[in-house]
C-alpha cells in the first residue's frame, strides 16, 4: 500500500509519494517454534479436559507436568512472536522501530478486545478457566519499550522482571484491601473499566489482581524475545539453549525445595495468596512466584530446543502437528469455548477430572456458595448417548479434531481464522496510521 498525501487526495500531481511501513525482512520460517506452540496448546487441553490416550497415574503425571509450565510455554512463546515484528538478531532504529511499536501496539489491543469477547462468551467455565489472551494484550504493551534492546539487554531486563516482578506484584495485592484508599481506588476503576464490566478482566486484573499478571509474567515474554534473538537455526545455540534452560529448572526447583518450609494444606491456584507470603518461596504451579516462573522458564527453553531440532529431523512427518501449532490462538479459543458448552450440559466430568472437582460438578444447590462456580447443570445430570460419548473423550476426540481441522484449513487459507483477523486488523490499523 503506499500511502497518500494530502495534495493528491485533492487532485494535485506530482506530489512525492511516502512509502507505506514494511514488515521487518524475515527468513524461511523456523516450524519448530509453532511445534512448540502446538506443544503447548496440548498442555492447555491436558489440564481442561484431560490426558489423552491416557489413566490412571500416568494421566496424572501429564497433568502435573502440563500444570503450569504449559501457560509459561505459551507465554515465552508469545515474547518469541511479538520480537518476529522487530527484525532477528538486530533490532530496527528510528523510524522502523517506531513503525514495529506501532504493529506491536495495535496487535495488543486487538488481543485484549478479542480476549474480551472470548471471556464473556465462556463464563460458564467459572474458576476452572481463565482466558488468557487478554494478558497477552497487556504483556504486549509493556514490552514496547524493551523491542529496541539485543539480547543482552532483553536478557537482564527478564531477569530483573523475575526477581522484581512478583514480588511488586504480592506487595500491591497485599496492600489493595477493602478497607484501603487503594482498594477504593480500584474499586472505582473497576465500576467503569470496560473490560471489568464486561469480562471481570479490566486494566488492574491483567495488570496485577488476577490470575496472569503481567508484572510477573512479563519476564517470560521478555526472555522470549532475547531468545529470538540468537541465532536458531544453529545447532550448537540450541544446544546451549537446551543446556542453559535444564540447567535453570534444575537449580530453581531445588532451590525452591530446600528453601521453602512447611506450607499450609490448602489448594493453591493462581497466584501467591496475600496471607501466605512463604509461598512466594514455592514453585506451586500458576503461583507466578519467581522459582515458579524462573523454573517454568527453563522448562520451556528445553522445549523450544527440542522442538526446534525435531522439526529439522522429522521434517514433513510432524507437518499436521505444525499446522496445528501456527493456528495456536484459533484452537485455544475453540478449547475454552467447548469446555464451556461441556460445563453446561453436564459433561466436563465425565473425562476424567480431579475427584474433588467431579463431586463438585455433582454437588447441586449445594454447591451455590462456591465463589466463581462453574455453570454446572443444578440437578447433577450428565448427557447420554453421542454427546456422553463425545465427553467421555473428550481429551482424545478434540485432539484428534483439532490436528485434522488445522490440516484442511491450512489447503485453502495461509493463517489460521483468529490469526487471520488478528493480522488483518494491525495491517489495516497500521496502514491508516501510515496514511495520516
């Protein structure tokens, strides 16, 4: 598109034409990074409806291997994508730099709008699911200054992220309380956020109060995009890589084991609760402690590592497994909306769910006092016949169905639908502002 100057919108020739903002030069695409994706989106799948293929103890050995360190793959894979708008190994400058923020900026947006409507439309999930697109818009716009920096300075500001952030974080939530002039200021930002009427996700719940906060989790985003960084498609940095993030998750989850005493018997999900700071001491999955996010962080490096060498190894073999993976934000969407529609017919316990949570599910009126209750049926029923078959599957059927949908998707269209919106909308966002 080139852009128009105002004396040729008016008819006037021989007016200079300023060409429109091009998209930064990449290379062959690296398919490891979206079999890493789809690596993670399984986890997510793993954790809301069960292991495939799966009982018994290894099921739930799969569900505390996926618990968490799922969510910070995603995440850390999300800080890879957002640097792919800023160039490889060197950064833009000047006016392509800005131009990069711009894309960035709007691409956020769009996330947190499309996240919005994601979560309004799967409420019924309650507690058990919480849409984390629109943290994704937010960890985007926070990473807008650091998309000038290389690797070294991406790689100190993760780091301090890591130390800084949830421990901000857990100081803030600690300090909001209702009877506080910061828990009435919030309540009166809540009363007319948007995204807090509309979703119960507005600016101070991404930011800090829910279950994602982007002061914690900004330091995956931002390790991901000093990953980027490096030159991937060499054998001995993804070595080094795969060493670095063993070695990381290794030393986290010790140290976390022999510095953290005696925790409370309580189900901990989502972040560190505010009367119990020694769990800041844990790596607790979802806690968004630092040994937490550090240990998930290493996790997820030895993923991309081995992804990265698989996809050059298996090469068309994995190919379906990698067109699932580049239409990652379509299949989480289409995820949260059928673990929706499973809750409200009755079926979601019917695959395999934690015995507390099936008495739950089952528990009726009685249960009304639970905050943030899933939509489960009053009267306990469970559906019978093809959509009771389709339940009891449900972690192998949409698997199953997800690969195959991604593979014919992906004969007629270059991106996957929520993609294909996604990059639209910056395209023409960006364009408009280019025009200005």
């Amino acid at each position: 598109m080139t852009a128009v100057s105002p004396h040729e919108a008016t008819g006037a020739v021989g007016a200079p034409e300023r060409p429109a903002p091009e998209r930064p030069a990449r290379g062959p695409r690296l398919i490891g990074i979206d079999l890493a994706r789809f690596v993670a989106v399984v986890g997510m799948f793993v954790i809301h409806f069960g292991a495939p293929f799966a009982t018994g103890d290894v099921e739930v050995a799969m569900a505390q291997a996926c618990s968490g360190r799922s969510t910070a793959l995603f995440t850390f894979l999300a800080g890879v994508s957002l640097a792919m708008l800023t160039g490889r190994s060197t950064p833009p400058t000047g006016a392509k730099l800005r131009e990069a923020r711009a894309r960035i900026a709007v691409r956020a947006v769009v996330l947190i709008l499309v996240g919005l409507v994601l979560a309004a439309c799967t409420q019924a999930t309650g507690f058990l699911l919480t849409v984390i697109i629109p943290f994704y818009g937010a960890y985007f716009l926070l990473a807008i200054p650091f998309a000038g920096m290389r690797t070294r300075g991406l790689a100190i500001a993760a780091a301090i992220a890591a130390v800084v952030g949830p421990q901000l974080s857990y100081v803030l939530r600690a300090t909001i309380t209702p009877d506080s002039w910061l828990g009435a200021l919030a309540m009166a930002i809540n009363s007319v956020d948007p995204g807090h009427l509309i979703a119960h996700l507005g600016v101070l719940d991404v930011l800090v109060l829910d279950f994602y906060p982007a002061l914690s989790y900004l330091a995956l985003v931002l390790a991901g995009m000093a990953v980027w960084r490096l030159d991937l498609r060499s054998r001995a940095v993804r070595l080094r890589l795969a060493l670095v993030g063993v070695g990381l998750a290794a030393l986290t989850y010790t140290a976390s084991a022999l510095l953290v005493g005696p925790l409370p018997d309580m189900m901990l999900e989502g972040t560190v609760p505010v009367e119990h700071p020694e769990f800041l001491l844990s790596s607790i999955a979802h806690s968004g402690s630092s040994f937490e996010l550090v240990g998930s962080l290493g996790v997820a490096m030895a993923v991309l590592a081995g992804c990265l060498q698989l996809a050059d190894f298996a090469g068309r073999a994995i190919s379906p497994l990698v067109k699932a993976g580049s239409m990652a934000l379509t299949l989480y969407a289409l995820h949260a909306l059928v673990m929706a529609w499973q809750i409200v017919v009755g079926g979601w316990p019917m695959s395999g769910v934690p015995e507390t949570l099936d008495e739950l599910a089952h528990m009726g009126p009685a249960a009304a006092g639970v905050p943030d209750l899933p939509w489960f049926p009053p009267d306990g029923h469970q559906p019978t016949g093809f959509v009771g078959w389709v339940n009891t599957y449900m972690p192998e059927v949409f698997l199953v169905l997800s690969v195959v949908f991604a593979v014919v998707w992906k004969r007629f269209f270059r991106r996957g639908p929520l993609e294909e919106l996604v990059s639209a909308a910056v395209d023409k966002a960006t364009g408009r502002l280019a025009n200005r």
